[in-house]
C-alpha cells in the first residue's frame, strides 16, 4: 500500500485525473488544495481511497453561539 498527499497525488496525474479516481469534481480536487486540509490517497492494487486527518478533539463553538445568543447590544 502506497499513502501519498492529496497534492503530490494531483502532481503526479493533474486534477482532472485524480478527481476522475476519487469520483470527485475536478473543482471539488481544487477547493480541497486550496483549503490547505490534510488529505491523503492509499494506492493498493489498483484500488484508490482519500482520507483526511483532522485534530482530536475538534475546536468547538460555543454553545451561546450555537443557540443564537451570541449577540451584542446595538
């Protein structure tokens, strides 16, 4: 199994091909670059996957924020 990044993988074969590989948009292939997310692409056997790495635990929002309450008199 080879585990490559998304932006070495769309160096190698372009946008166009690896979104074709993933069954993704090549503008979807773009957006996720431009992102700077960390995603990456197994190769095994003819057979082709994408995973993206996120921290642990993920930074959430305040819940004031999440029910609306997060407001500033005016």
């Amino acid at each position: 199994m080879m585990t490559i990044s998304l932006k070495d993988y769309v160096s190698e074969i372009g946008q166009v091909r690896a979104g074709q590989r993933l069954g993704v948009t090549q503008i979807a292939i773009s957006k996720a670059l431009r992102s700077g997310r960390s995603i990456f692409v197994q190769i095994e056997e003819g057979h082709i996957a994408a995973f993206e790495t996120k921290p642990f635990p993920a930074k959430q929002k305040s819940s004031r924020r999440l029910m609306g309450l997060d407001h500033t008199a005016d």
